[in-house]
C-alpha cells in the first residue's frame, strides 16, 4: 500500500507530477528510475477508486521496462484470454493467444492495480504525498514553473508551492492544465459519450467457450471481457475477484431527460432489458451503492506538450472505452513523456523540439485510439496524417489484430479508410470463422 508520507514536500524539484493514476505512477516510476528527482502530488488517500478494469495485454511491455511484471503477476488478477462481442445480434470473438501475445488480458481491481503502481513508483525513489491538491501553476518564469497545492494531510489545510523545472499533468479527466490554458475540446455532441456503472455480487461470467460459467468456475474456464450493443450505445460485462462490473455507455444526448435519481433504475433496466446481460445476472445481486456516473467524458486537447510541460494519460484524451485503450494510453504517454524530459535535462536548448517530438507522437496514439473507438462517426479532430503514418509502422498481425477488433463492433469505417489511405489494406485478410453460437 502507499505509505502516507508525513513529512514536509520540498519546495523545489526536478519533475513535478499531478495525480497518482496509472500514467502518473507510470512516469514516477520512469523518472524515479533514472535518478530523477520527482515529486508527485495526489489529491486522494489511496486506495481510491476508479474505473476501467479491463486490461489488453499490450500493457505488458511497458510494465516489464518498469520492472512491476512480478508484483502485477503476484497480485493474482484474473487473466482473460480476450473478448466477445454481441453487437447487433451478431457475435465476434478474439483470443489474445492467436496473435502472437505470450501472456493474458488482466480483469484488475483499479483500486488495488492504481496503489501496486503507485508503491512501486514509491519504492523506486518518487515522493508521493497523497492528499495534497494542486490549484494553479506558474509559467512566468519559464525556467522554474511554480505549482500551488493545497495540503489536506493535517486539518490545517495548508498552503503552499514547490519549484520544479518540469511539470507533468497526470490528473486524469479533470484535465487540470488543459482547463487552465482553455485547450480542451468537447467532441461533438453527437460524439459524446457518458457511462453509468455498478457492480453485483455473484454474476455468472462469460468464458473463453462462448459459455456462462458460475464465478467459482474462473480457474477451470477463461473468462473473457463480454461486450453486448445497446440501443445507440453499448455495455461491459466484467468479472473480477468477489464482484462483477456491469457499465452502459449511451449517447449523452440520449440521457438528457434522465434525472439524477431515475439513474439507478435506468441502469437496472437496461440491464434487465438485455437478455444475454439478465441471464448472466439472474441470480446476482446488485451492490447497493455501488451505481457511478460519468457525464460527458469524449473530449481531446491541444498543445498537450510544452517546453516544460506535458499532459499524459486522461489529462490529454478520452474517447469512448470501447477497445479498452485507457490504460496503454497512460503507460505510452508515460514512457514518451519521460524520454523527452530526460532528454530535456541533459540538452537543456533542445527542449522545445522535445516536447515537440512528444506532442506528434501522442497526438499520433490519440488520433489513432479515436479514429478507432469512434469508428461510426467519423474522426472529429484527428489528424488523418498523423495516423496514416503510425498505420504505417504496425506489423502485418497488429494491423490483423486492429482490424479484427474494429469490425466486432460496427465501428470499422474510420479503420478501413485510414489504412487503405495508408496502403496497408488487404483484401485477402482472413476472416472470421465465425458461427453465432453463444450460449448465455
Ligand atoms: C466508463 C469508463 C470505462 C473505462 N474502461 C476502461 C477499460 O476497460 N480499460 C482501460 O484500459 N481503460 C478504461 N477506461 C479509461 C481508464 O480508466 C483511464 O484511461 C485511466 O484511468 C487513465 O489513467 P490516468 O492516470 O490518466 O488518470 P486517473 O486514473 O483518472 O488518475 C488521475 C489522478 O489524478 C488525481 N488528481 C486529479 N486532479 C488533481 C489535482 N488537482 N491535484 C492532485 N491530484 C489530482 C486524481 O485523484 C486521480 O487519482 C475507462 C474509462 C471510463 C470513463
């Protein structure tokens, strides 16, 4: 667990960073590694909570050059072997294993995934101080930003600054530097988004065989993430250890008459409503209390890098989570961002061109992540070039994998287009071999 740290933050560092998520540990954990000296500034005691608990195993790679494999192994988190899809009555399934990946999906507790990373991120040297809430950043002195915090460790409420030479914006969808500089965006209306989520006890589970399965039937049976389409929108089916995560992603301009105390009852409706979601939870039990809204969440920023800032992991973008790609979001961000710090440490001239080169890239892993979530409506503020050029650079099986994977939904229209425009389109791609058994 995060060791609350009682003593005084020091009023100057290296790197600052805002939020304790998986993209800010991430980065601590980097920068920490490598000598850095890193304050990170979390404005919740954690464990907290969060949401997102489905994990694609690309996540592995970044985890390795972390070195937390081994604790996320030890955890015990409930490996998938990959996803089903009941889109429009049609079923798609992929397994992880056909393309190449050595090791699962993970189904995490965020609460406990989000505290493993940010101990790491502890033990390799970061000070974390959890319960202090930035609220406004200096940038008159281009050389040495000052962030202003509020520290809610002791009652006092206490006031106070720290110096840093470069300041990272992990603060998840608050957004915080995007705010202040007014560069986030609203996608479209019509693009926009918002999820309603809870969680029940005992829900049957959908495993690797296209079968519901009993929960205490995991270790003998794969499960998979089960994702089914509703109405405009669409819903998860997650197991995890004791509980079961159940989300409606809808449309926000289709809720916008749901008042605040109707949302329970929209939620337990709609799950009701959905005949593979009701047998699975015919015997579950709804955790009172358990029932979470976010609003409006599809938004994207410019300017997500400065000379001596970067926006990483939600603070820079979100779309519609439907390819699960929030969590590698956050490591790439993390991992892009600290090379271009510790470049900017040792070259100090060259930091503009940097942040630069950092900007294109993540913008690149963004455009690309939208175009794809968002794959019906056409790609609002992407940079088609951007994303051409990184289609460009995917291996033969990842482009197989991508296409499979936008085509169980039917979201594949902004896939398709870009990778014909790429030159990387290929008609004699293998197909599903697909019969629509699912047994639920
Ligand atoms: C409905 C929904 C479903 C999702 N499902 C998935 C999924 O299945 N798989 C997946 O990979 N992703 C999923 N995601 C996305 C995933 O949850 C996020 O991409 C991920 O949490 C981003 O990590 P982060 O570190 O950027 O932000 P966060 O995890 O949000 O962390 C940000 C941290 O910053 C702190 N903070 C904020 N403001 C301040 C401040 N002023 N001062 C100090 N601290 C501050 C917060 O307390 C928080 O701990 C989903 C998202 C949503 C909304």
């Amino acid at each position: 667990m995060v060791k609350l740290a009682d003593n005084k933050i020091s009023t100057q560092c290296d790197v600052l960073i805002i939020g304790g998520g998986p993209a800010g540990s991430c980065a601590a954990i980097e920068l920490a590694q490598s000598g850095v000296h890193v304050v990170l500034l979390e404005r919740a005691v954690f464990p907290r909570n969060q949401v997102g608990e489905s994990l694609i195993p690309h996540f592995w790679k970044f985890a390795d050059a972390l070195g937390v494999s081994e604790k996320i192994q030890q955890q015990g988190f409930i490996a998938k072997a990959g996803g089903i899809t009941l889109w429009n009555d049609r079923v798609r399934q992929i397994s992880f294993a056909k393309y190449g990946y050595q090791r699962p999906g993970l189904h995490v507790e965020r609460d406990i995934f989000d505290d493993l990373l940010l101990t790491h991120a502890q033990d390799c040297g970061a000070q974390v101080f959890c319960q202090v809430v930035v609220k406004k950043v200096d940038f008159s002195d281009p050389d040495f930003p000052v962030v202003y915090y509020f520290d809610k460790r002791n009652d006092e409420n206490y006031q106070s600054s720290i110096h840093c030479q470069y300041l990272i914006d992990a603060s998840g969808h608050n957004t915080f530097l995007a705010n202040s500089f007014k560069t986030r965006r609203l996608i479209n209306p019509k693009l926009n988004f918002l999820s309603l989520w809870g969680y029940f006890k005992n829900s049957r589970y959908v495993g690797v065989d296209r079968k519901s399965h009993a929960a205490h039937e995991i270790t003998l049976i794969k499960p998979v993430t089960f994702v089914t389409s509703y109405r405009s929108g669409w819903l998860w089916h997650i197991i995890l250890r004791g509980k079961t995560s159940v989300g409606l992603i809808i449309p926000a301009e289709q809720f916008r008459s749901v008042e605040p105390e109707q949302r329970e009852r929209y939620f337990k409706h709609a799950c009701e409503e959905i005949p593979s979601i009701a047998r699975l939870l015919s015997s579950a039990k709804f955790i009172e209390g358990s029932l979470q809204f976010r609003p409006n969440y599809s938004y994207y920023c410019e300017n997500i890098c400065g000379e001596n800032y970067y926006c990483i992991g939600d603070a820079a973008a979100f779309a519609d989570p439907i390819f699960s790609h929030g969590i590698q979001n956050a490591f790439y961000n993390a991992a892009v961002s600290c090379m271009a710090i510790k470049a900017s440490l040792k070259h100090k001239k060259n930091r503009l061109r940097y942040s630069q080169l950092c900007e294109t890239r993540m913008q690149q892993f963004y455009g690309f992540s939208r175009a794809l979530a968002l794959g019906d409506y056409g790609v609002h503020g992407v940079n088609r070039d951007l994303v051409k050029t990184m289609i460009k650079t995917l291996s033969p099986i990842e482009i197989e994998l991508i296409r499979v994977a936008s085509e169980m939904t039917n979201r594949s229209d902004n896939f398709r287009q870009l990778a014909c425009e790429a030159g990387v389109w290929n008609d004699d791609f293998s197909s599903y071999e697909d019969d629509d058994f699912l047994a639920l």
